[in-house]
C-alpha cells in the first residue's frame, strides 16, 4: 500500500494502534485481487526515575527497561464480481520485554512470547444496497482488533500485562507500555449503512485476556455521520465474565450495562476541534455509576507552523469500570499522562482530570507538543493519585517506514506510597522518558 511522509503528524500516535491497516506490502494486485505481506515493527526505550507500588513487586528506586514487537502475516481483498467483496487477514504477532520491566512492575523482563494476533474474514457489500452507500453492509468475524467512537469505552483489547503479577497468571507475552497485542479473540460484526449518514454496528465480543476477567459482550452503536462531525449512541452489555481471573472490582462486571452518548467534529468551523462523550454504568452491586468529558481545540492554520491548542477536562466516578480503553486520537487519549496512566494511576476511574494540550508543527514531517495534566482523587479513601504531569514529545516521520517518537515527563505526586498515594520512597517529581521506534511497511 502506497503511503507518503508527508501526512499531519497528528495522527502518528494512532497509527501506532491501528498500523496493520497501514504498514504493507503488496504482493500482488489485478482490478479485483490484492494480496498483502503485512510488517509492523515497533521498539521503545524507557526510563523512569522512580517506581510505583501498584503491583507490589517494585522496591523504592528506578526502572530501566526495553519493549519491542513484531507483527507480520498477509492480507487480502478479493472482488465478487458484483457481489462485493470479501476481506481477510492473518498475522502472528512476537513481542518481549527486556532489562527491569516497567515502573510499576506489571512486566518484570522476561516476557517473551509469539501468538496469532489476527485472523479474521470479511464481506463489503459494495454497490449492492444503493440505499444503505457503498459498502453499506460489512459482515465480518473472527480475531480482530474493534474501536468504538473515541476510544473512550473500546479501543481494542490492550492491556498486556506480563509475568509482573499472581506469578505470571495473566501474561500476554510483555511490551506493556506499546500495547502489543490489540485484537479481541472472538467478534461477529455486522456495520451497517457506510461511512456517512445514518449508520450503525452490532458487535459480539469475546476476550481472552485474563487481566480483563475475559468478558464476553453484546456492543451496539447507532452514529450520524455529516462534515461537521459524528453524533452517537454506544451500548454494551456484559453477559459473562471469567470468575477465576476477576479481581472484587471486575466481578462487577457480570451482567454490567454500560451505554453513552457522544460526539465529535467541527461543526462546521474549521480549525475548530470539539469533542464529548457521557457515559453510565449500572452495575449490580455498586449501583450506578458515570464519566464524561468535554474538549475544544482551535488550530492556528494561517499562522506559522499551525499551532494548535485544546482543553479537556473528564471525570470519572468513584468505581465507573473504563472498561477497554485505548490510544486512539494521540497522546492523552485516553491514556492521560505517561507516567499516571501507565503507572502510578489514576487509570480513568475515581478522579478528574484537567488536561491542557500544545502542538506546532516546524516541518511536515516533525511535529512536537506539550501535555499537562491535574490530577484529582474524588474518594481518597480508595487511595490518593493526586499529582500533576508535564509530557513534552516529538513526532518525526523520518521517511516512508520509520517514525521515530520521544517523550520526556515530569510527573509531581501529592502523595507518596506511605502516604496513601502509590510512588515508592517519596513524593519526589519523577523525571520519565521514552523512545519509541515504529516501522511499517
């Protein structure tokens, strides 16, 4: 598949959790046929200054450590002749953690796995429903990777845990921080009516990943989609759960409804960026519970490397489930903070957050941004994770197959570990940094 380096690097980091789509090969192509070799690399090392108590596993001090994945396999879209057309993909997936796992101890270094991460079929109706638009039926199933809106409910099945935690019974094989593994193990999707109008998903899903309880779910979704932007509806029903992996908090999960209403776009302004989803949750013994969050940006596009700035704030109630949400529009999205969402939490339940976001962009193919965030605990009787994080990172397409992406935080606590809070040894700012490689081809 053609790609160029001269793309708006706001979209580099979602690449990343979506680059199968992106990074291949053609191996052969006619007017109906096209068949793939897929290639997906991605590499990062990282540092951070001082560790967090949330596994119990880390002592007072620092962490250095190495992840690295490769996911590689073919896909294919072959025409019907007027009937549509199908779709496929199968692709193994090899990922390891190396040196001290992560801060938080959730990988300890050793992880080293390979499995197949997607293999799935598919069927494009095509032309074949004039009143539904082109390709107004998409039925597919099996092992895929499934986003929903924002990212702010479901954004694939990403939590990789490593050998960290109960002597490895939750182990997806390490790379914890990039998000290896992605794909839900079972799906049955049908997508109806195209990309534009009215238009709407039913979805089941099943997860194997033990971190998650393994839920298995019934997700509907009902969208308009115009220029202006994107108004929808999400359901998700949990009909079962793997009780034996289940911590007290996700045992809530059996039988939890959970339905939002969001939306997105310009409104029709350009330059303008706004952003909302409210969600709620009825679980059957905590009883209900909520998040929501509401974004603006502006981009200054007449004006010197079109600078862009944006304001969120999110709220998250004190035992709303965030279920699986993932890296979707960038960083902050919606792992807010490098340092919070990865280790020392909050982790999108029990808290509100401030989140003011800076982007320039020097060169098409350089970009670089600044993220604060304010952290702040609703019931500091389930544990304090106030602080505040500074990220500052660069996004730079060096050509065609590589992007390159630093990061550097500094992240504040109020409270150290002996204080109620989770960082080990005090409540010392913590320097972090990253670097992360990604190639495609």
């Amino acid at each position: 598949m053609p790609r160029s380096n001269l793309f708006r690097l706001s979209t580099l980091a979602f690449l990343i959790g979506t680059a199968g789509q992106v990074g291949a090969y053609e191996l052969y192509a006619d007017d109906d046929t096209h068949l793939n070799a897929d290639l997906e690399a991605v590499f990062g090392l990282f540092h951070s200054q001082e560790n967090y108590s949330l596994t119990g596993t880390r002592n007072e001090g620092s962490s250095s450590w190495r992840e690295g994945y490769v996911k590689y396999g073919i896909s294919f879209d072959q025409g019907l002749s007027g009937a549509g057309t199908s779709y496929g993909a199968f692709n193994l997936l090899s990922s390891a953690t190396w040196g001290d796992g992560d801060a938080a101890g959730f990988s300890d270094g050793s992880e080293r796995t390979t499995k197949i991460e997607d293999a799935y079929l598919g069927w494009r109706s095509g032309a074949l429903f004039e009143a539904l638009g082109e390709d107004g039926v998409d039925l597919s199933f099996g092992r895929q990777n499934i986003r929903v809106g924002d990212g702010f409910l479901i954004n694939g099945d990403a939590l990789n845990l490593g050998k960290g935690l109960a002597d490895g019974e939750f182990n997806r094989g390490g790379a914890y921080w990039l998000a290896a593994r992605k794909a839900f193990d079972q799906t049955a999707v049908l997508r109806l009516g195209g990309k534009d109008g009215l238009r709407g998903d039913l979805m089941w899903l099943k997860s194997d990943n033990r971190a998650q309880a393994k839920p298995e779910m019934l997700v509907g979704t009902l969208e308009h989609v115009s220029e202006a932007g994107t108004l929808g509806l999400t359901a998700i029903d949990i009909r079962d759960i793997d009780e034996e992996y289940a911590s007290p908090f996700q045992a809530e999960r059996d039988g939890m409804k959970t339905w939002s209403v969001r939306g997105q776009g310009n409104a029709g302004v350009e330059n303008l960026f706004l952003s909302g989803e409210y969600a709620w949750q009825d679980k059957k013994d905590a009883g209900k519970e909520d998040a929501w969050y509401l974004e603006a940006g502006w981009t200054f596009s007449d004006v010197t490397w079109s600078p862009s700035v944006s304001y969120r704030y999110s709220r998250f109630s004190e035992n709303f489930d965030p279920l699986f949400f993932g890296f979707s529009r960038g960083y902050g999205t919606w792992f807010q903070g490098e340092v919070a969402a990865n280790y020392a939490g909050p982790f999108n339940t029990n808290t509100q957050v401030h989140h003011v976001a800076f982007k320039v962009s020097p060169l098409e193919n350089l970009s670089v941004g600044a993220l604060w965030f304010d952290f702040n605990t609703l019931d500091r009787d389930l544990g304090n994770t106030d602080g505040r994080e500074l990220d500052l990172y660069a996004e730079w397409a060096v050509n065609d197959n590589l992007i390159v992406m630093p990061v550097v935080g500094l992240y504040q606590p109020d409270r150290s570990a002996a204080e109620g809070g989770t960082q080990l040894g005090g409540d010392d700012s913590n320097l972090y940094s990253q670097l992360v490689f990604v190639t495609l081809f």
